[in-house]
C-alpha cells in the first residue's frame, strides 16, 4: 500500500507549476474558493487512477493551452514487493529528511527507503499515458492499469455510488480479494460462480414443477414427428444478467446507493480504510458535505487518529479545521507553487478563528466593540456601493485583548493581509513590532478607546443619540429610561469629581468636559457597548452621520477613511 511522498503538478487547470511533499496521517487543505485544493486531489487521484484512462478537455489545461502537455508525478514510498522488483530499473530512493536520491547505487542512498515516481502526461490529442520514470538515464516505462490498483489509492466523492458494488476496481472488490484467499488464486468472476451454482439448484426445483408440462409437449411432439431427447424446463443462461456489479451493500433490503450523501460518504470511507490497512492514500474532497457539524468533527477527529494511514483531505468548514491540529493544516492559495504549513504555535488563533483562514485579509480587531463597528462599516460601506468584505475576502476577528499581538503575528507568519483595528489606552500594546511584520494598525488619539474618539469626533446631537441607545440597552436589561439616565449622570459626576443633584437638563448644553467624561464613562467596567449587538447598533449610528465629519480634523473619519482603503486595495 503506497504513501504519496512528494506531488509534482505542472500546466494543470489553475496551476502552472507545484511541487509539494506530504507527511504521513492526515493532511488538510485549506483555501478560499477556486485556489487549487480540489485539483490537488484531482491530480493525485489521477496520477494513481485504477481506470484505463481519464476524461479531460481543453479547459483542463493551464489558460486551455493545450500545446503545453499536462504533467502530473507522484512520488511513492511502501510499493508492494512485486512491484519493486518489476520496476527496480526505475527505482530512486527518498531520505527521512525528504531528499530524493536518483542513483541507488550511490552512498547517498544506504539510508534511503526506495521509491517509485509514476508519471501521468496527458497531450493535445487528449490520451492519457502513465510511465514509472527515474532520473538515473534509463528510459521511462509503462504503467499499466493493474499495476497502479495495487496501490491503493482511493477517492471519497459525491460519486460513490459504485464504492458499494462488487465491480473490478472498486474499493469494495479490492477489499474482498484481499480478505478471500480464494479469490486472491482464482482470476474468475467470484459472483458469476455463485449465480452457476444457483442456477443448478433452481433449475432441479424448476424440472420437478413442470415434469407434467414437458411430459404432455413430449406426446404431442412425436405425434407431429419430432423426436426429442431429455427435455427439462430450466433458467435462459442469456437471461442471467447477474455480474459483479449487480452485487452491492443493502441496509435493511434497501440499496446503499439510495442513501444521504452524508451516509454514503462516510461507508465509502469505512470501506476504504477497512482496504487500506495498514497503510494506504485516502482523498476526500470537502469532507464536510452532507454531514451535520458535530459528525463533520466527529469524523475528523476520529481520522487525526489514523496515523497509520495516509488521509488528504480539503474541507471549507470552520467545524472541520478546529478539530485537527495545526501540524496537519496547508493552505492553498491561487498560482502558489506550494502549500502553506499551518505552525503549531497558532493553534489557539485557529480555534479561536476559524473562519478567518479562509479568508483572503484578517482584521482583528481588539474586542467585540470593535466587532460591531466593523460589521456596521461593512453595511455602510455597501450601501454605498463599495463591495462587501465578502467580496474582498475580509475576515473580521475578536482579538480577546490580550491575545491581540499572538494574532496579529500568526496570520501575518502565513502570509495573510493582516491589520488591527484597536484603542491607544494601552501601552504595553507593541504596535511598532506589529507594523515592523507588516501588520497595518489603525488606531485611535494617544490615549484613547473607541468609545472616547466617538465621543470626541461627533457632534452634541450624535451624542445624544449614543446615550438614547445606551437607555435602549439599559430598558432591556430590566432597567428604565430614568434610572439609566441617572446611572449616567452619576457615573460623569463621579469622574468629574463634583457633588451635584441629577437634573435633567445637564445634557442641554455641549461642554469638553461632559465629552470626555461621557467617553471615560462608556469604555468603564464592563461598558456601554461591549457586546458587538451593542457596537454595530452604535457604529450604524456613527455611519448615518459619517459624511457630517470633518475628513481634516476627525480621527474617526480619517482612520475608517484609511481602513476602507485597506479592505479595497
């Protein structure tokens, strides 16, 4: 049973060329939409078919240049005996630390594990040719279909319907001739012998049932002049249209063809790691679909255990990437010419984040205030016909405080557009390191929160209404419109440092002092605003009167200014 040591891809549908070495267990390919993960397991899929050949058109050719022929090389290690010594001509041989060695003879090559390189080269007309290659000056030869069977290299795809017939060169017959020893010495069709055997009996049933039907023809025959010898009511033998691919898995009297695409995905994997024990090259496109989330995690935590096997997969779930770990992670991205290694040091950032590695930029942004704003900049902006961070590939992320810096320098290590979107109140935040990694920060005053800049930047009336929707936010906590006035109140008499009775009138005329109090009375404890219902419900507040400030003199305005220009470029 093989394992894929290294893949080699040139002018194959979106990738020109790509050079990737695999590790044994699992391996997950991650990637925004159309980036190449799919034509990964295609080509390993192909390069290693059990079919006579593969159905491809123009368009498969990188940019449809079919003068270009498309080459597809997969390096693999475990190759059955036979097939060592069949091809032993071709073989190269590939250190622990990955380095292939061509000469086998050479001293480079006493602690290598000999490996076999097939290559799949399909040209203009379109025919497919598979070769076992060295580089060691001998010349390339064929590969036949049966040969590469024997490595077992299987797909999990919405396609897996014949995964549960006993038809030749489907997982479920490969899994019987391994198991039955006399179909591993008999080369005859297995379900055609029983369908004879069958036969036999039915048709001394059959010769009992109508002895008097053919007793009575046999008199009339001879009447009219026919001599007959043994006559025997039996089965057409042309009627018998029973094969290997009539035979498959029922549940309940009911064919498993027939089932969710979740359930048939699933068999088809249990078949497949039933065949490829104890070593073997599963793909599964989208491990996903059909299922539910908690059997999408269940199912990859499960197969993380698998270290035995050889498991590729690609996924697009948040539910998927949090349970494997970040040593199995690649990210695809378009034209790469390899894949991204997720490091192990980010694993919280992925559990926390999921969503934002399939993403094309990263916003963090410092706590769910923050949040909320983003996503009312992302509805203003396409209100006014910007295209959305959707559109962008703009993942907006909860930076948990603290965690801010680990963040931001994990998706800048894999190559991720990477800003923050964060207060100035604290300074142990090092946001030059930040910028010196690449990293764009987009902040505040010295010294200032969001809810301080906001209270700075807009005019008395916006003012009011942050505190209506603060009221708002108080009624439904329990608390009414009164009482949450004089909460307010009570809170910037406080910071002010003044002994005065509530009137409510205090906020009739606009004063510096009551701006900065209210600003350090919003961002205080647990906060005005600090839930991102409660930051988008004042960000859309803040964006409805976004052009009535000053693009000169608003920190606010210059910054989102800036931030829009970041999402867009």
């Amino acid at each position: 049973m093989a394992k894929l040591e290294r893949l080699i891809i040139k002018h194959f549908r979106g990738i020109e060329n790509f050079e990737q070495r695999f590790k044994g267990g699992i391996t997950c390919i991650i990637g925004r939409g159309d980036s190449g993960k799919s034509t990964i397991l295609d080509a390993i899929s192909y390069v290693f078919s059990q079919s006579w050949g593969v159905h491809l058109n123009d368009s498969d050719f990188y940019k449809c240049d079919t003068n270009t022929p498309i080459i597809i090389e997969g390096v693999v290690s475990a190759v059955p005996e036979e097939m060592l010594q069949k091809y032993d001509k071709h073989l190269r041989g590939i250190k622990s630390d990955g380095t292939l060695v061509d000469d086998m003879e050479s001293d480079d090559a006493v602690d290598a594990d000999p490996v076999l390189t097939i290559r799949l080269t399909i040209k203009k007309d379109l025919e497919p040719s598979w070769d076992v290659v060295s580089y060691n000056g001998v010349e390339p030869t064929t590969i036949k279909t049966n040969d590469r069977s024997k490595l077992n290299v299987f797909t999990v795809s919405d396609y897996a319907d014949r995964h549960f017939s006993m038809s030749k060169g489907n997982p479920l017959y490969s899994l019987y001739k391994q198991l039955d020893e006399d179909a591993q010495q008999d080369n005859g069709n297995a379900v055609l012998d029983i369908v004879r055997e069958a036969k036999i009996a039915f048709d001394r049933s059959v010769s009992d049932k109508f002895t008097a039907v053919i007793s009575k023809i046999e008199t009339k025959a001879k009447e009219l002049g026919i001599t007959l010898n043994e006559v025997k009511a039996m089965l057409d033998q042309r009627d018998i249209a029973i094969n290997e691919n009539k035979v498959s898995i029922h549940e309940d009297g009911v064919p498993f063809r027939l089932k969710g695409k979740g359930s048939k995905r699933l068999l088809s994997l249990a078949i497949q790691l039933a065949l490829s024990e104890p070593s073997g090259v599963i793909l599964i496109d989208e491990i996903e679909q059909g299922l539910e989330p908690y059997r999408a995690r269940h199912l990859v935590a499960t197969l993380s255990k698998y270290t035995d096997r050889q498991i590729i997969l690609t996924t697009h779930s948040s539910h998927v990437i949090v349970e494997i770990p970040c040593e199995a992670l690649y990210i695809m991205r378009e034209s790469a010419r390899s894949l991204k290694h997720v490091e192990g040091d980010v694993q919280g950032c992925v559990r926390n984040n999921p969503d934002a590695f399939f993403g094309r930029k990263v916003l963090v942004c410092e706590g769910p205030t923050e949040i909320g704003l983003a996503r009312a900049f992302d509805g203003y902006r396409t209100a006014n016909g910007k295209e959305s961070y959707a559109c962008c590939g703009i993942c907006a992320i909860d930076g948990h405080g603290k965690n801010l810096e680990n963040y931001v320098k994990g998706f800048k290590s894999l190559d991720y557009e990477t800003a923050l979107l964060c207060d100035s109140d604290d300074d142990t935040l090092k946001k030059k390191e930040l910028i010196d990694a690449g990293a764009t920060v987009f902040d505040w005053d010295e010294g200032l929160a969001l809810e301080q800049q906001l209270f700075y930047d807009v005019s008395w009336e916006v003012v009011k209404e942050f505190l209506s929707l603060y009221y708002t936010n108080c009624e439904k906590e329990g608390a009414s419109q009164d009482e949450a006035k004089k909460r307010v109140f009570s809170q910037v008499v406080s910071i002010l440092g003044r002994k005065e009775t509530y009137n409510e009138h205090w906020l009739d005329q606009e004063k510096d002092e009551l701006r900065k109090a209210l600003g350090k009375a919003a961002k205080q404890g647990k906060g005005w605003y600090k839930t991102i219902g409660k930051g988008e419900a004042l960000g859309a507040i803040l964006f409805s009167h976004f052009l009535e400030l000053d693009e000169t003199k608003s920190t606010i305005r210059k910054k989102l200014d800036e931030l829009s220009n970041w999402i867009d470029s």
